[in-house]
C-alpha cells in the first residue's frame, strides 16, 4: 500500500463517528457532550466576531474535529478529519507555539501561505491545548474569512485562558465520574460566560456615554468652522458604537436565557420612543431627510424600548443602504389585528439569495463596507417575535421596506 493509499484509508469523519467506530471516539464524545466546551466556543465567537470556532485533536500525523460551531459552512462537524499537513495546527504541534493573524494578506510570515489560500483563511487564531502534566492534547482554533482583530492582547488573552481551561476539563471530564461534580462545573462555566457579558457591555456604555457627554459639552462652547463639521460626525459614530453595544448585548443576552425576553405594557409610550429614535438618526445623517407619519389612534400593549431598539436597528440599516440623498420614511398604523411600522428607503435591491438569510445573525449585504456585525436586522426580527410578531421585507420600484408586524394584543 502507498503513502496515499494508506493517507485515504487513515482519515476518518463524521459518519466513522456517528457509528461509534472514530480512532477518537472517547475525545470526541468527551467535548461533542461539554456544555463547558460550548460555552467557551459561543464566548469566543461572540468576543473575536470570528464565525467559526473548534476544538480539535491533534497528533504528529493526525487532525481531528471534536467540538465546532459554523457560522461559514467549512463543513467540518465533529470527527470530520483534515490531512495533519494542510493545517496550521501542525506547527503548534511541534513548536507548542500559538499560530494568530488578522489578515493573511498583510502578514508578515504568513502572506501567501498555501494552506490559507486553500481553504480561503483570512484571519486565524490556534492556540495548543495541553493537560495539567503538560501532554498536548490538541488546539482551540477560531476560524474567518474576512479580517479580525485576533491579536489584540487582550483577546490572546482569553483564548489562552479558555485553551487552558479546556485542558484542566479533559482532566475533570477523564476523572471525575460523578454527574453532580460535573454539573457543578459547567454551572461554573456559564456564570464566567455571563460575568463575562455583563463586565464588557458595562466598561463599554460607560466609555460611551461619556464621549457622548463630552460631545454635548462641545457643542455647548464656542467652535471654529472646521470644528462645527467635525462634531456630528463625532456624534454619528458614537451614535453607531452604541447601537452596535446594545445589539451586542442583546444577541448575548438572547443566548445565554434562550431568546430575547420582553416587558410588555398597556398603552405603551411607543410613539414617544419611535419618535426619539427618528431625532436621534436624524441627527447623524444630515444627508438624508428622515421623515416620520405615526398614527396609532388607539392603545398599544408592547415593550417600547425594544420595539424602539428594533425601529433603530432598521433605520441604521436604511442610512447604509439608501442612495445619498434620498428620503428615508418611517411609518406606523395600528389596524384592527395588529401594529405595523415600516422603514423605507430608495436604493438597490436585495438579492434574491442573501433575502432568504437576511435575518438570520451576522449576514451582510456586500456593500456595507465592513460596517456592523451584521446583529441589527436579527435582533430586530428577535424583538418582532417576542412579541409573536415578525419582520417582513418587500423590493419595489427602487424602494426597499422593512416592516415590523405585532399582534394587537388587549391594552
């Protein structure tokens, strides 16, 4: 039998896995059932905004998938196998040295190198796993197709911690065999993704409001000229980053307890908030006329400022996508079964293929220009279905419409 012959009846995958019959079975099975290991691959897609993430058994000769979660459609599922020298996890093998870039296009050491260009790897992060008496075991890798801030200190930072504590739970997992120990552990691990949560979105508002103040301040006092142009285009991209916060947020919020939660109110103040949100956007585009017609003439149960946050999320989107200059219109009508407001802008048409997925979290259109995370419209139809409602969206005569539908529910 020849080298490759004997490479092909080596590799294994995902069916060798489901039949029980994996060379790994018992790695595989181990981190496929961690609901530790999930958390910490859902945190590090949620910190790096990398869209794939896994854990993976790694040999002088072996490559092996144990836990992943796909956000690009590599199609690698658990016991999926790659050839050991098609991966950058090779090296972390033999050197133990972590392999990171932001962008394979600008790197210094890995610009052109073969194995990104065939798999399409633009940013990549493999940190080596090892157990407690130092044997390594394998790699946490995080995986995009587009450029991410995976070297930033503190985001090594974590994933050093998550890869070291992914080896000390190979030590629990293969020791410990009481269930109530092992619950008790992943109880350990979902508070630390929540801590987690909760201090990034804190130390963020905070670093937020604040320029937000100073920029009210600024308008206060005399400016120059150029200063005068300068301040709303300070305004708009605070107004951005704190949208782009609360989307963060929620989207964390919304998986960690199972779905967006809502606090719906009789007779709430929905046209007071929609009518916020609209000066709030008007103010940070001055290239378009945001015009707004609400006419609710009788009363809506509904939580309003999530409602509001759904109506922002589809206005931004409108400001990304409308032609300059155009008109941007926001509507509302309450008829005898529901409420409907709807956001309308003139500009190209979505494609037929990205409308399907439109709502679905992390989906862009190609031209935003690396605007967002792709969260808006997502949490936008989140908030819709929360309240049993959805988001619809039609392409007509150069304007596209969102609307945002509820039931009319008794007040």
């Amino acid at each position: 039998m020849d080298d490759e012959t004997q490479l092909r009846a080596t590799i294994q995958d995902h069916a060798a896995y489901l039949l029980g019959s994996h060379d790994f079975q018992y790695d595989i099975d181990m981190l496929a059932g961690s609901e530790t290991v999930g958390t910490l691959l859902e945190t590090v897609m949620l910190a790096t905004n990398m869209r794939f993430a896994a854990v993976a058994r790694v040999t002088a000769d072996r490559w092996v998938a144990c836990r992943t979660v796909d956000e690009v459609n590599f199609g690698l599922s658990a016991g999926d196998e790659i050839g050991i020298d098609q991966t950058f996890c090779q090296s972390v093998h033999e050197t133990s040295e972590k392999v990171l870039f932001n962008n394979v296009a600008t790197d210094d050491v890995y610009r052109n190198h073969p194995i990104a260009a065939q798999f399409g790897i633009v940013s990549y992060a493999s940190i080596p796993i090892k157990r407690s008496d130092g044997t390594f075991f394998g790699t946490l890798c995080a995986i995009d197709t587009e450029p991410r801030d995976v070297k930033n200190p503190r985001v090594v930072a974590m994933l050093e911690l998550f890869a070291d504590t992914i080896g000390r739970s190979l030590e629990t997992e293969e020791r410990l065999e009481a269930q109530e120990q092992l619950v008790e552990h992943e109880r350990q691990m979902a508070k630390m993704q929540e801590e987690f949560v909760a201090v990034l979105g804190h130390d963020l508002r905070n670093s937020v409001a604040a320029m937000n103040a100073g920029v009210r301040q600024l308008d206060r006092e005399p400016l120059s000229d150029k200063a005068r142009k300068i301040l709303p285009l300070m305004g708009s991209s605070i107004h951005r980053m704190s949208e782009l916060i609360e989307n963060i947020m929620l989207h964390a919020k919304a998986r960690l307890g199972g779905g967006i939660r809502i606090s719906a109110t009789p007779d709430a103040p929905l046209y007071d908030a929609l009518h916020q949100i609209v000066e709030e956007v008007r103010a940070t585009v001055p290239n378009h006329e945001v015009t707004v017609d609400l006419q609710f003439d009788r009363p809506v149960s509904c939580d309003a400022p999530r409602v509001a946050q759904a109506v922002s999320n589809l206005l931004s989107n409108a400001v990304r996508h409308a032609d300059p200059g155009t008109e941007i219109a926001v509507c509302g009508r309450v008829s005898d079964a529901e409420v409907e407001i709807t956001v309308s802008n003139h500009g190209r048409p979505i494609p037929d293929g990205l409308r399907q997925k439109l709502f679905q979290p992390y989906q862009r259109g190609d031209d935003t220009a690396g605007e967002g995370l792709g969260l808006g419209l997502h949490i936008a139809s989140s908030i819709a279905i929360a309240h049993s409602g959805q988001v619809d969206v039609t392409c007509e005569n150069g304007v596209t419409t969102f609307i945002f539908r509820l039931p009319l529910l008794a007040a």
